[in-house]
C-alpha cells in the first residue's frame, strides 16, 4: 500500500498533486512554534524537497507549543533547525531537509532565498518586522509566501501571490498591536490551526486551485474561525506590490542592543566573542558547539556561535546599555 494512498484518494487532490507536492522546493522560516507544527505535516505528507531556517535552539519553554522537539533536545541545547532534521528523518527518510542555522536579517534574507530558490515560502516568523521583509524580498523574487501568525488565543492566517493584496496592502489598513507570545501568552491549539491552514493552502498551491484568497481568523478559545474574502484592500499605491519600494529590505542597520520581549535583550557581539566568552563576568555553565550559557549572578545569558547573545533578566534599557558596554569592554 502506497504509504500516501489516504490522501491521494481525496477526489481534489489525486496522484498528480501528491507528485507535485514531493517536487515542489518549500523554504519554511522559522522553526518555532508555526515552523516545526508545518515541517511535521509537510515531512508525513510527502513533501520531499524542504529547507528550515531558524536561529534558535531547543528551549524547555517551547514543548509545549511547538513539534518534534523533547526534553533530550532541549537538554542538549540542541538549534531547532538539526532537532528538526533528526526527526524528520525519522519520520519520513524520503525528505531532502536543507537545515540552516543562521539570523535572518535585511543584510542576507535576499541572497538566502536567490539561493535556496523556493517555489513557495511559509511564514513561521514571530515579529512583524520579519513578515515586512518577507513580504518585500518575496515581492521581489517573485515568490508566493503563506503569511501566519498566532497570539494568545487569536490567529491568522493569509496566502498572497501578489495578485490580491499583499501584507504591507493589508496591515495598511488592519494595523498590528504589537502582542506577543512572550507577553501574551499562546495557546498551542491556536498554533495547529494555523499551521494547518498555512499547510492547506500550500496544497491548494500544489494542486493548481490557486491559493482559496480568504483572509482566515481563528480564535481558538472562542471556538470560532471566519474568512472573508479581502481582496478590495489591494492598494494600488501599495509601496511594496505597486511601487516595488523595499524600505525594509533596503534597511541595514542592525543595532547592536534590541529589546526583545518582556526582560530579555538581544545583543550583538562581534562574531568572535563566541571563541572569547571565558572573558565575560559569571561562569559559563554550560555549553556545545552552537552556544554557551552564562550565569552572572541574576542574569542568565545564551551567546551563539555568530556572536549574538539573549539576556534574560533586564529589565530597562538604561540597564542594557551598561550590561552591554561591560561585556563588550571584557572581551576587547
Ligand atoms: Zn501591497
């Protein structure tokens, strides 16, 4: 028995979709909560050619939320990208995972994607600064991307192919508010519903129906999902989609302090305070190939391999900027 028979004899999908669904290249972005629930579905279904991107590694606090991952990863501070890998692997052995560990940002989101040259993009990104950019290199290149977010009890979730409105068209007009998993909290069935509608209108795509141009909300809480068709928000003065303008893309300037959510700080270090982190006050406690952690009295910090370093445990940025002068003095 073909192991994708049960699919395949869904009248709308068929032989034809499931071999188009194993020759289409998918870049997933982010392999969070969104990104590991898509990557599972994807991998048991049969798409074959994936890649994942994602900077983070495996923490205690994501299991409850997100696939694949266990205790052992976690454990071992293993990034997300190689968890996903090694499951992958194991649940499907046909999937050509290309897992890269990296930051995205404006500097090489464009050179990435030019490379991996994906057929089609699914949005697994938690900040609207990344969608933006998303929106924009996607614009671009030319690429259709699945657009999904998830808060609290609240998702959504909509596929652009340009032809209607893109992000930038809607959120124009729908602003965001600026909620956040960490300050909000998420509760995970919200996530595997719009992971789920993120991976059905992937198969829409593969199958040639075209993308069902639905804006679709979720409140999983409410026990409620509505779709409305928004096409009159093309916006055609639309920076992005009409006047091929990429602010986002085009800005470079990556500050070397960012607020993160609730007391946590991103820093950037110089690549090579990775090889230097013995300088840095506290004690590394633990560490791999990827990160090290460092505990200096209240302040738990996670330094990655390309010098990025998250601080849990500021709480102003007053206290950020002195935290980050005196690592930085330590390492010089
Ligand atoms: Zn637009």
């Amino acid at each position: 028995m073909n192991r994708y028979e049960r699919q395949i004899k869904y009248q709308h999908f068929g032989e034809q979709s499931q071999k188009q669904l194993q020759n289409t290249n998918i870049l997933i972005m982010g392999a969070g909560a969104l990104g590991s629930h898509v990557a599972e579905l994807l991998a048991r279904m049969g798409a074959h050619k994936l890649s994942i991107i994602d900077m983070d590694i495996v923490e205690l606090s994501n299991i409850h939320r997100q696939a694949l991952y266990d205790e052992h990863d976690a454990q071992a501070m293993l990034p997300k990208v190689y968890a996903v890998k090694e499951k992958i692997k194991q649940i499907n052995h046909n999937v050509e995972l290309n897992a890269i560990h990296q930051e995205m940002t404006s500097n090489n989101i464009e050179n990435i994607i030019s490379k991996i040259q994906p057929d089609i993009i699914i949005d697994g990104m938690d900040q609207f600064d990344m969608r933006f950019l998303i929106n924009e290199v996607s614009h671009k290149l030319q690429i259709p991307w699945i657009y999904g977010a998830a808060v609290g009890s609240k998702g959504t979730v909509y596929a652009i192919d340009f032809t209607g409105p893109c992000l930038q068209c809607i959120l124009n007009t729908v602003p965001h508010t600026g909620e956040s998993c960490a300050i909000n909290g998420v509760l995970p069935p919200v996530v595997q519903q719009v992971a789920s509608y993120e991976v059905s209108e992937l198969l829409r795509f593969v199958s040639g129906n075209g993308f069902s141009k639905k804006l679709i909300t979720i409140d999983t809480f409410e026990i409620s999902t509505r779709t409305r068709n928004i096409d009159v928000l093309k916006n055609n003065n639309c920076i992005v989609c009409k006047q091929k303008t990429y602010h986002s893309l085009n800005n470079s300037y990556h500050p070397s302090i960012e607020s993160l959510c609730g007391d946590t700080f991103l820093f950037r270090f110089k690549q090579q305070a990775f090889e230097f982190a013995h300088y840095f006050p506290g004690h590394i406690i633990k560490e791999n190939d990827y990160v090290k952690f460092i505990k200096y009295a209240d302040i738990n910090m996670t330094l990655f391999k390309d010098g990025r370093m998250n601080v849990h445990g500021i709480s102003t940025k007053e206290d950020a900027k002195t935290m980050y002068q005196q690592l930085n003095r330590s390492i010089k």
